[in-house]
C-alpha cells in the first residue's frame, strides 16, 4: 500500500484550465502539505492542513486553493493556470511529534502550454 | 529567521569514494534537522533525522551525519559512493515550535564509475 499517493502523475493542460490533483494518505497522520517543486529543484511549501485547519498559507496565488474533505485527504485546485505553474507539485503528511519527519508523496508534474 | 543552507549545488565523487554533503543551519534554538533524498523522477525519502539525541545519526543506504551545535552543521557522509547514491539530497529543519520545515536548496550528487 502507498502511504502518500498523488494523482495524476503527469498533468498537461492550457493556459486558462482549472485543474486539481489529489493527495490522500493512509498513515493516519494529523498533518498534510503542499509544496512546489521548481525546475532549479526549490522546494516551497504552499499549504499545510491540521485537522481540517489550515495552519500554513505562503504567499501563494488565490488560484491556488487546498481542500480537505477529511483527514485523510488533501486536495490542490488550481484555477486560471498559467505558464509559470508548471512544477512538480508534491504532497506530503506528518504526524504532529516535533521529532517527526515528512512522508512525500511521488510528485504530479504539471505543465502548462 | 531560520533557514538551511547547502554548500554546493553539485557534487561528483568517484565511486568508492567518500561522500560529504554539507549543510549549515540558522536557529535559535536547536532544531530538528533531516536529510531527504531524491532519486530522479520520485519523490523525496527520508535518509535520517536528528532529534537531540545522539549527535551521530545513521540513517539508510550507509549514509550518516553528525549534528555539531559549535558549527551548527549537519553534514552528511558515506564512506564509499555506489553509482546509486546518485540523486538530489535535500537538508531540512523543523523547529520545536511549529510544523513547518525549511528544506535547502539541495545538492545534486553525482557518481562517477
């Protein structure tokens, strides 16, 4: 079983699409994340989620938008999409000890033409 | 502020060689630190974690890290490089006081045979 699994994998679409990728997780963890991933390898986080509460927000476009149905889940739309957001957008969970590390999940390369 | 810095963008050992991935922290307060591993076209692994308990950390695949709070340093080392080890590492800390952990800007390692 997967621990953190994202789909699609890949994801081409058109400037002006609105797209969404989803992320669940199986370890019962109490904490989920967005990042993104650039083409020089950066990672940024974007969102984080805690029980349903979002407790991470960078300075990411409102066109982006987390959604999480339960704890398990976290969702990522984008709407309006443009060129620079193509990425790899990876999710990722942790449980709440300070100790604790990330889970990732394999990524969704996104491409926008 | 805190943030994680990696000496070198890339790095390329012979085989059999010693690996030695450097990463420096800033924090007021001792972190959490992590070194992730990134095999091309997969998401990030964790190879170890340092959690105030021994300062030698051994983690998978032969590599281990030494956390020195004088040099607030956290670099990672194998002894001898195997052609898998070529990937993207990736530093991290978490700080004991939140969720959020800020990756460095990774180090590219390149084995040749």
């Amino acid at each position: 079983d997967t621990a953190v699994s994202q789909t699609p994998k890949y994801l081409v679409t058109q400037m002006g699409n609105d797209k969404s990728i989803k992320c669940e997780q199986n370890l019962g963890h109490d904490t989920m994340y967005w990042y993104k991933q650039d083409s020089k390898k950066f990672l940024k986080i974007m969102f984080s989620y805690n029980n349903k509460e979002l407790i991470i927000n960078e300075t990411v476009p409102n066109r982006f938008s987390p959604k999480s149905p339960d704890k398990a889940h976290l969702n990522l739309h984008i709407n309006s999409l443009e060129l620079g957001d193509s990425a790899v957008y990876f999710c990722a969970s942790s449980q709440g000890e300070w100790g604790s590390g990330y889970t990732f999940g394999s990524g969704t390369r996104l491409t926008v033409v | 502020a805190q943030s994680v810095t990696q000496l070198g963008s890339h790095v390329s050992v012979s085989e059999g060689a010693l690996v030695l991935l450097r990463c420096n922290y800033s924090s007021s307060v001792p972190p959490y630190l992590f070194w992730y591993v990134q095999y091309p076209n997969q998401g990030l692994q964790l190879l170890l974690k340092y959690t105030s308990a021994a300062t030698l950390v051994k983690g998978i695949n032969g590599f281990e890290a030494e956390f020195k709070k004088s040099e607030t340093s956290f670099h990672l080392t194998k002894p001898s490089a195997h052609m898998s080890d070529a990937a993207e590492y990736f530093c991290a800390v978490r700080l004991s006081t939140g969720n959020q952990f800020y990756f460095g800007t990774g180090t590219s390692l390149t084995v040749i045979p």
